[in-house]
C-alpha cells in the first residue's frame, strides 16, 4: 500500500500552470478543469506516471485512457486519420469530442495507457486552463475523469479533493465545468465512424457533419467485444438507490427533478432540479453535481424521466449506469 501524499490545491493562474507542469515532467499526477469534467492529468509518454495514474484512480489496467493534445496537428502525430476523423476534427476541436483512431508509427504515448489497444483515444479541450497546461508542458496529456474508478465524474475542484485527496499531487481550481458531461467518444473504423460513448455533443450534430448516420450496438462493456473498455454497466455509481423515470416520489425518497412540474408526492422530498425549463445542456451540466449532492444526504433517489433527443442520450446513459444493480 502506498503511503498518502499530500494534495495541494491551487487557483488557476501562470504560477499554477507552471508548478503543474513541473510536476508532470517529474511523473507527478495533476487535475485540471476541462470544458466537460475536471481531468486526472499525467505525462503520457511516462509509463511510471501512467501506472501511478490507473493507481491513483482505482482503474483497471484493461481500461485505456484518453490522450489530451493542444490541436489537430499534435494529434496528427500520434495516430492516422481518414477522412471521417478528418471532417470531425475540424468540425469539433478544440472541443468536447473523443477520437478512437489507429495509433500513428511515431506515436509517444505509453503502450500502458491504451492498455495495449492499437488504437489511441485523442482529444483537443476547448478550455483555457488545459490549453495552457498543453503548452506549457508540450507533450499529451492522458486524463480520464478525476474520480475514482466507478465513482461519479467530477465538474467541480471540491468533488475531486472529495474523491482523490492524499493520492494526487495538485488540483488547479478553475471553477465549474462549463458542459458538465464527458466528450462523445467516435472510433473512426475501416467499417465506419462509430459512437463508443454518448456524450457531450448530441450525435445528431455528429451524423450532420458525417453526412451519413453513426454505427452503433455491440459497444456495451459487459458484452465480449468491448469497443470503450471504460463503460461498464454499473459506473458512476452513487451509494443512493436510483429509480429512474419516476412518476411519482415515495417516502423517504430523494427526487431528482427535469423540468417545471415536480413528479406526485414531491412536498416535502429533498429536491435538485436538473433544469427547471427543460433544457437538456443546463441538464447535462448540473447533473454530476446534483447526483453528488442528493448522495450526500439520501440513501434513496427518484429521478423524473429525462427527453431522449439532444445530450439526453447521453444523461439517460450515465442516469441507467448509476443505477445498474452492483
Ligand atoms: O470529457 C472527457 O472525455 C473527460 C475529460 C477529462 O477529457 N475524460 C474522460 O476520460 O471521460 P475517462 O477515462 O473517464 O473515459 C475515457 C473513455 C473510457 O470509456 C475508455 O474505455 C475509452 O475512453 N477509451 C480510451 N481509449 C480507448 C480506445 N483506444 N478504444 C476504445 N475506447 C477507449
Ligand atoms: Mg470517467
């Protein structure tokens, strides 16, 4: 067993980034906002820093992690794109979007941290404390999400000292995430482009760049075939109960509410609203932060239906692995 470190936490400003840095070069582990969720950043050409990494995280080493790159020509040099890759890259980065794309012949990133895949997980952040990390160490970043493994992903600086405190090295605060949910996954295959994770931007916008719809199916982590090793049914579990598309509120439940008439029986339940006038993008950013806080303090939770279309896909996804059983 590791013995805990201690975690400094600091505000976003040139010292910071320049102290991150730092610590990244020597091996060290680093979180930092991104436009989604706040990443858990380490050297990614260091398989001693990825390895502290998956450590820190709780992660098994079968789940590869995403390769963070300042633009599309850093990216360029870790993997190969095809045309579809090309048209997404334009139309997305910097943004909330995740490539899966075959590993270039040069590229740096430890074979660790894409757990001995192939292929490479790439992705360029809109969010000027990443940015500035990027250059200011100037070589990938890997960060998944910086929660522990199975937990839920973290959109504040707090929610990550909740989880990780005593086994990273430095948080820089930068405030709430502004998106709120993690970068949609697409693995660009000889087949075809393929959504491996629903996520912050809605697939429709997606198919409209591709002009041709996304394949999909066979991506579940509990089938054989594991396409996003990392969406395991039970994830982004809360300790809670989660009943999902509750009409109504039984005793003694919690309610996680979507739009403006509270669910049957709400008068006197603790309540978060997911967005009050039924926005899906005001959704999709409250909502690791509201199951975070109704877990603090419910041990049950009925959460209101949420609309498909839109980053629905992508809340109703994180919503039923919150509350697969386990
Ligand atoms: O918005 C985000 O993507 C955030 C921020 C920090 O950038 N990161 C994030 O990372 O959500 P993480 O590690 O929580 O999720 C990464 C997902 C996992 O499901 C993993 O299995 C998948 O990406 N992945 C990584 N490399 C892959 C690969 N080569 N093939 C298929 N899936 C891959
Ligand atoms: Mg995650």
């Amino acid at each position: 067993m590791k013995s805990e470190i201690v975690t400094r936490t600091a505000p976003a400003n040139p010292d910071t980034i320049g102290m991150a840095a730092a610590i990244l070069a020597a091996g060290g582990l680093v979180a930092f906002p991104t436009e989604t969720v706040y990443g858990l950043g380490a050297d990614a050409t260091n398989g001693q820093a990825v390895a502290r990494l998956y450590a820190a995280k709780g992660r098994p080493l079968f789940n590869p992690l995403i390769a963070h790159v300042a633009d599309t020509a850093a990216a360029r040099a870790q993997a190969r794109f095809d045309a579809a890759a090309e048209k997404l890259a334009q139309a997305f980065w910097p943004g909330p979007l995740t490539l899966v794309l075959p590993k270039a012949d040069g590229c740096t990133v430890s074979a660790l941290a894409s757990a001995g895949l192939d292929t490479i997980a790439l992705r360029v952040p809109d969010h000027a404390v990443a940015q500035a990390l990027l250059a200011a160490f100037g070589k990938p970043i890997v960060a998944p999400s910086a929660n522990r493994s199975g937990h839920i992903s973290p959109t504040t600086a707090q929610h990550v000292i909740d989880d990780l405190s005593g086994r990273i090295d430095l948080v820089i605060d930068g405030g709430a995430t502004r998106v709120g949910m993690e970068s949609t996954i697409v693995g660009c295959e000889e087949a075809g482009p393929r959504l491996l994770r629903s996520g912050a931007i809605a697939r429709a916008a997606i198919e409209r760049v591709l002009g041709v719809a996304l394949r999909s199916g066979g991506a579940r982590a509990d089938d054989d075939a594991v396409s996003a090793p990392g969406m395991l049914a039970s994830h982004y579990a809360p300790k809670a109960r989660l009943r999902l598309n509750a009409a109504r509120v039984n005793p003694g439940e919690a309610l996680l509410a979507f739009g403006p008439t509270p669910a049957a029986g709400a008068e006197g339940a603790l309540t978060l609203n997911l967005s009050q006038s039924g926005d899906l993008i005001e959704a999709a950013a409250n909502l690791f932060a509201h199951l975070r806080a109704l877990d603090a303090k419910a041990t049950a939770i009925a959460v209101m239906p949420v609309p498909q279309d839109g980053l629905g896909e992508a809340i109703n996804d994180r919503l039923a692995r919150a509350a697969a059983a386990r």
